[in-house]
C-alpha cells in the first residue's frame, strides 16, 4: 500500500515539525500534533496487517480520524501564526492522507456490504 510509506514519510516529517515546534517555545499543540501525526501511521501499519475486512476497517477509520485530528492542529498552528516554521508541506500532505484513506474506508465499506 502506497498509504503505508507515505503516511510514515509524514510521520518523520511531524517529528521533525515537533522539534522546531519546542524551539520556538510551543509546546501545547505540538505534543497534540506529534500524537495525532505518528498515529496516523501506526494505525494505518496496523491495519496492513488487519485479521478481517473488519478489523481492517476500523483501523483505517481511526488512521482518518487521526489525519484529521493533524490537519486540525497544523491549521490551527497556521492561522494562529504560533510559529515562524513553514507548514505549507504538512497542510499540502496532511489534506492528501484525508483524502486517501477516507477514500480507502470508504471503498473497503461498499465491498464488505457487497459480500
């Protein structure tokens, strides 16, 4: 699943974010962010190895609420202007993940109800 990589590539980038974050003294929303970031991924990873369409689902749905649960702290760190780091990568990416495995649950839903 292409998800897997890139969702971890995210999360390395979210450690990253996380680190200058603490530089500049932020440290509320980026503990929230580094959470909602890296478990994402680790949900998605999980749900690779899934032991039904069910169990696959569930882990997909919460790797989407997770995603966006991100996308929320990282507009809010954006609009909010807490930082001076540029997060034009992290709202471009994070809005492609949204898409990708709400898409996935989704299409893994219509074909668990078609069985």
């Amino acid at each position: 699943m292409v998800i897997l990589e890139r969702s971890f590539q995210f999360s390395l980038r979210i450690l990253d974010l996380y680190k200058d974050l603490i530089k500049d003294k932020e440290y509320v929303i980026s503990k929230q962010l580094l959470r909602s970031g890296t478990s994402l991924g680790a949900n998605i990873h999980e749900a690779s190895a899934a032991f039904s369409r069910k169990d696959f689902i569930h882990k997909m749905s919460i790797a989407s609420k997770e995603a966006r649960e991100t996308q929320y702290w990282i507009k809010l760190l954006e609009e909010g202007n807490l930082v001076n780091t540029d997060l034009t990568y992290y709202s471009k990416e994070i809005v492609n993940i949204v898409n990708i495995t709400t898409a996935i649950v989704k299409t893994a839903q219509e074909n668990l109800e078609q069985k």
